[in-house]
C-alpha cells in the first residue's frame, strides 16, 4: 500500500458536477472536500503517466485496477515532513456530548443505530433503505437540558 501526500503548490478547488458555462449568472459550487472518485482519478492519471509527463494509454487497463482509499487530511510535521496526524471526517452515526461545556478535549461519542418504528407510526421515508436513528436506551448521564 502506498500512501501519497498530496500538498498543492497553487489553491485546490474541487466543486460538484453541475454544468458550468458562459451562462450569465452561472456559477460553480466549491465542495467542503474532493470526492473520492476525484481523487481516485489524479491517482490514477497520476501513475499513468511516464517520465517525461505524458499519460500512457496502453497503461489504462492496470490503472483501472487500482483502489483508492480517501482522500483523509493529514498535519504533517514542519520538520521532517512526515505525517503526524491523521484527520478523519466525524461519523455520521454518532452523537458527540461535551461533558464539559466548550472543553472538547472531554466528551462522550453514542453511535447512533436505525430505530424500529412504533407500532402504527409511519414515514416517507424508502423502505428498506433508510431508517430514523438514535441511541437504543435512554442515557440519563447524557441526556441535554
């Protein structure tokens, strides 16, 4: 497994698919993050290429094998430039309760599971594919004011 930095030497701006021309008023949406298939395709056409920078067509079968795990942001240390942290997204099935107000150091992560409705309640959500969550049980140590 390798593990590549990317560090840009000019701003990153990654946006979303929607269509951008010379429409007046069109304008592009900038992403919070790339997506992984973005990232997964600099990848690839990365390692495509041959030392003189240019993509090597005959090469597109093996790259189409490579997988792409990410991309995660990372705190390289100033030093050495090597990775000191690794900076995971948040799970999105998790509740995070500050044990102390405004002191993140000290907190409680719930992760969050699908509910079984009620007998006679009903949603709009999908069948089979989405699901209200919460915690299972009652916490009395964390439940909010």
């Amino acid at each position: 497994m390798k593990v590549w930095v990317i560090e840009p030497r000019d701003p990153l701006i990654a946006r979303d698919g929607r269509p951008f021309g010379p429409v007046p008023g069109a304008r592009a949406f900038s992403l919070a993050f790339p997506f992984p298939s973005t990232i997964a395709g600099a990848v690839r056409t990365r390692d495509g290429l041959d030392a003189s920078g240019r993509f090597q067509k005959t090469e597109i079968a093996r790259l189409k094998q490579i997988k792409v795990r990410g991309p995660l942001l990372v705190e390289l240390n100033a030093g050495t430039g090597d990775i000191d942290k690794w900076l995971v997204p948040a799970p999105a099935d998790a509740l995070f309760f500050e044990l102390v107000p405004s002191d993140f150091t000290r907190a409680a992560i719930r992760q969050l599971i699908p509910l079984e409705l009620p007998p006679g309640s009903h949603t709009n959500l999908p069948e089979n594919s989405l699901a209200p969550v919460g915690m299972p049980d009652r916490d009395p140590l964390y439940l909010l004011n």
